[in-house]
C-alpha cells in the first residue's frame, strides 16, 4: 500500500519528473471498464500522478457535455468506487489524494448514497447556518467512508443571473453576505471531519449565461463591481483559512488587464489577483481542463497543461495530456516553479491524508438533518394568512407532473383529506378537464424534472401554456418541488399562494403536507429573484 513521506524528505527524494507528475490530477471513473481501469493504473505507475479525481463514468453529464452517451445506473457504485480507490493507492509510490465533486452529497457522482439538499435550498434558511454546517460534517464523513480526502465544494458563485446554465441551484443565492457564511459553515463542517475542501469558481462563475463545459462565458464588469460582489465571497473565506481555490474558465477583462483569456489560464488573475492581492497562500486547482471553453482552443498536447500551470494553478484537474504536460512543463517552468508547487500540493496532502479513516463505519442517513432543513427554508410567497387546507375547503383536485408512487405529498394529505388526482403527463389535459367539472379549486404540485434552465426545467411548451391557463382561469394553489427559478416559466402571481419546496425528498415533501394543514409555518425566503 502506497504510504506518504513527509515534505522534507520527499522534496530531496522525488525527482523533477515526480514532482512534476505530483500536479496531475486525471479523471477517474466509478463505472470504467477492465481496460480503462488498467490504462489508469499505467499513468499512475508511469507518471507519478498527484491524485485522482472521480467522476460516475465516461457518459455522466460531467464528462459528456454533448449527451450522446447512454449513462448506466449501478447500484453497487459505491463499493466499487471503495475498491476503485484501494486498486490505484496500491499500484502508487506515494499516496495518492483522491477528489471528488460532493456538493450535496456523495450522490453528485454515486448512486445509492446519502444526498443533501442543493446549495440554493440551505440558502432559503434564515440565519440556520448551524445546519449547513452539520451538511458539510455529514458530507465530509461519507467521503471518508470511500477514501476520498478531497471535496471540491462549496461553490461561493453569487447567483445573479437566473438564465446560468451551470450554477443555478448550486449556489446558496444572490446575496453575498449570506453566500459567504454558508461558505464558512460548510467548509468549517467538512474541516472538522479532517476532509480538504476547496471553494469555487474563482472569480465568480454566477451572473453567467454561457455553460463553461460547453464555450467562454464572458463577464464585462468593473473590477470595482467585482470585487464589491463577486470576489467577497472568496476574500471572506481566503481569511478563514481555506485548503484551496478552484479557478473557473471565465473571461473577465477588468481582472486581466484588458486581456480575454479564461481565468484559469491568466497569470494576472491568479498569481496577481487571488496570490498577490487577496493574499491567498494555499493550493490553487484548476476547473476540469477538459471542459470546452479551454480544452478546444489548445489542441497541441502539454499546451494548456503548462498554460495552467504557468498561470499559477498548482493542481491541474481533468488533466488529458499527463506526459506532454510532464514534459512541457519542465521544458518551459523555473525550477523555484516547480518547488514551490510541489512543496503547497505535498504538504495539502499530508493534511488531508492525515485524517483518513483507520476503519469504516456506515454512511450517515440524511434524513433527519434533511427534514430539519426542509422546515427551515419552505417559502411562501406572498401574504395568506390560513392554512392552505382552509383555502381550498373540502372541495378541490389535485394536479400534478408526478407518478403517484412519489408523490408523497399528494399521499400525506389523501390520509387526511380526500380528493381526485390527475397526472397530466400520463393524462391528456382535455380529458383532465372533463374530470374535474367546472370552476374547481386546485392543488398543483409541480416536480421539475429538470434542475438548470436547459429544455424549460423538463416541462414541455403545451404544459407550460395549460398550466398558465389553470393559474388565469381557477383559484390554484401551487406547491413546487424543485429549483425556484422554474417558477419563471409560469404566471405564478395568479395564484392564490405559492409555496416553494425545493426539493423532491420524500422528508420534503412530508414537510409540504404538514405546511399544507397549517401545522409548521413557512419562514424561508427566496434566495433569488424570480424573473
């Protein structure tokens, strides 16, 4: 079993290629073939690699920007990423510090396995950042449990453009004060269980409406501008002491210079900015560099490596080209470079590995702390004082997009209250009229099946209009289980009430039914606002 040396010695042992390979980071995957997984264990023998970051397959959405790739689900993912882990750690010289993307949970990237309410849902808390923090602790243990050392979390993106393909829900809203002591929370929870974190997308990926994995986005805000709302987030926590700093592919002339290059390949937005301005000492990683707004523009191999690298970022995720960037690398960098890389990174890793598990114990079961955060941040918009059972009274339908063995909601009020059910995406709407007679009062509750803007959040445009023709035409009460922003697609101000849920857990959806007979009341608010 691979074992980790301590710095001082490692730095007299390795040689300038190990050192060099020490700043790789190549993707991984959960689900890969014999023969992939061999390929893997080549370059980590060959090439000395850093570490592993791990992704759920080669089809998942983070690696397959195009979608053509059929994703398969398997059960078992989580023993195999366990067994995954201990296969590469033998075949290594030295320990190698595993990452994954955890935001809300191991199952960003695993099925079967505990899942957190999205960032933009602990936003809707008030002043409840002791239960963000209890994520980022959970979070952080079942990382532990696989032998990852290494969450690439919390995102710190203010979320100020509702059209972000990327960010949306993964960011905790629109307020930078609030985004920041999430952040804190967060990060604080995983730095108690001993796990690395790392706070992204420096310098703000969230008033964007260009998906990274796909092209540039381009920001044309003063530097003034960015750093009054953008930039605090990550100064704040940079004080607090974070393990590192995920640099975006962005482009932001007022923080280059003028120039338009991505963030992540600007020596004037790293080593000048994040290094020398906002006094950031630790380990700089970069955003996957096989996402499209960087990988497409450097086609010769080693290029973009050494670009990155040059730019200041030490740790080079999603590295493609491991033995051209090796050796681009040592061709072009200063040997202080290289030396005061290596030094950040090995020392990153001797705290994250100092605190991996000496022996496994259950994964947490998140249902508790989720159904906390379920009663702390379900909204209501707008003023009404009784319950929604008294508004609608013993006579009204309920409407809904989703399948009657999830839709808890609908089950926990049926017990209590009797009413007729329609699911009108295995219903014709004609017929669902004919069935509930004329001027009905409405319950609709709407899953989106979608959590970011692409395809209208899953409803199709024939929903979209009928769904508006109920809110002109019937007193409708709407419950959403899913990102707010879905809200923008229908004229929810002719509602009676709007109720957010957030998320489609069953814990939430338990909580919604409670909120429906006026049993707990709804003391979140909107982290953003709904255009």
């Amino acid at each position: 079993m691979s074992r980790l040396i301590e710095y001082e010695n490692a730095s007299a042992k390795l040689s300038i290629e190990e050192k060099v390979g020490q700043f790789f980071m190549p993707a991984a995957f959960i689900n890969d073939t014999e023969e992939e997984i061999q390929a893997i264990e080549r370059l980590i023998a060959e090439h000395k690699v850093g570490g592993l970051c791990f992704f759920h397959s080669r089809a998942s959405a983070a690696t397959n920007y195009e979608g053509e790739k059929e994703i398969i689900y398997n059960e078992q993912s989580f023993n195999t990423l366990k067994n995954l882990i201990q296969r590469y750690q033998r075949i290594s010289a030295y320990r190698l510090l595993i990452a994954i993307d955890a935001e809300w949970g191991l199952a960003m990237r695993v099925e079967n396995t505990p899942q957190y309410p999205y960032a933009i849902t602990l936003g809707a808390m008030q002043e409840q950042y002791d239960l963000t923090y209890e994520v980022g602790k959970n979070i952080a243990h079942d990382c532990k449990q696989a032998g990852i050392h290494y969450n690439l979390s919390p995102v710190l993106d203010i979320n100020n453009n509702p059209k972000n393909p990327v960010i949306g829900y993964r960011s905790f809203g629109e307020d930078k004060n609030k985004v920041t002591q999430h952040g804190i929370a967060y990060t604080k929870g995983m730095q108690d269980q001993g796990v690395l974190g790392s706070i992204k997308h420096f310098p703000g990926h969230g008033d964007t409406a260009t998906d990274s994995h796909l092209g540039l986005p381009v920001i044309l805000k003063s530097k003034e501008d960015l750093l009054n709302n953008e930039l605090f987030p990550f100064m704040e926590l940079v004080k607090e002491g974070v393990d590192s700093v995920m640099v975006g592919h962005l482009s932001i002339p007022a923080l280059s210079n003028g120039k338009s290059d991505p963030s992540s390949l600007s020596k004037e937005m790293i080593t000048g900015l994040l290094r020398e301005e906002i006094g950031f000492k630790g380990v700089v990683i970069s955003d996957a560099l096989n996402m499209h707004a960087v990988s497409k523009h450097h086609p010769t191999k080693g290029e973009l490596e050494w670009l990155a690298f040059d730019a200041g970022n030490d740790i080079l995720c999603f590295a493609e080209h491991t033995k051209e960037g090796i050796e681009t690398i040592i061709n072009n960098a200063s040997l202080e470079q290289i030396e005061s890389a290596f030094e950040r990174i090995w020392r990153l890793k001797e705290k994250g590995i100092k605190f991996e598990a000496s022996h496994k114990v259950e994964l947490i079961d998140p249902d508790e702390l989720n159904r906390s955060i379920a009663q702390k941040s379900i909204t209501r918009l707008g003023e009404l004082k009784n319950s929604i059972s008294n508004v609608l009274g013993t006579s009204f339908v309920g409407i809904t997009n989703q399948k009657a063995d999830d839709n808890y909601f609908f089950s926990n009020i049926q017990k209590r209250s009797s009413f007729s059910q329609f699911t009108f995406t295995t219903n014709s709407t004609t017929a669902i009229e004919k069935q509930m007679g004329a001027d009905p009062k409405i319950l609709l509750a709407l899953f989106p099946t979608k959590v970011s803007p692409k395809d209208a959040f899953g409803f199709n445009k024939q929903e979209v209009e009928w769904i508006n023709s109920l809110l002109h035409n019937q007193d409708v009460v709407l419950y959403l289980f899913g990102n707010p922003f879905a809200l923008g697609l229908f004229d929810y101000e002719n509602a009676v009430s709007v109720i957010v849920a957030y998320q489609d857990f069953k814990v939430f959806q338990e909580v919604a039914a409670l909120h429906f007979f006026g049993e707990i009341e709804a003391i979140g608010k909107l982290p953003v606002k709904i255009k």
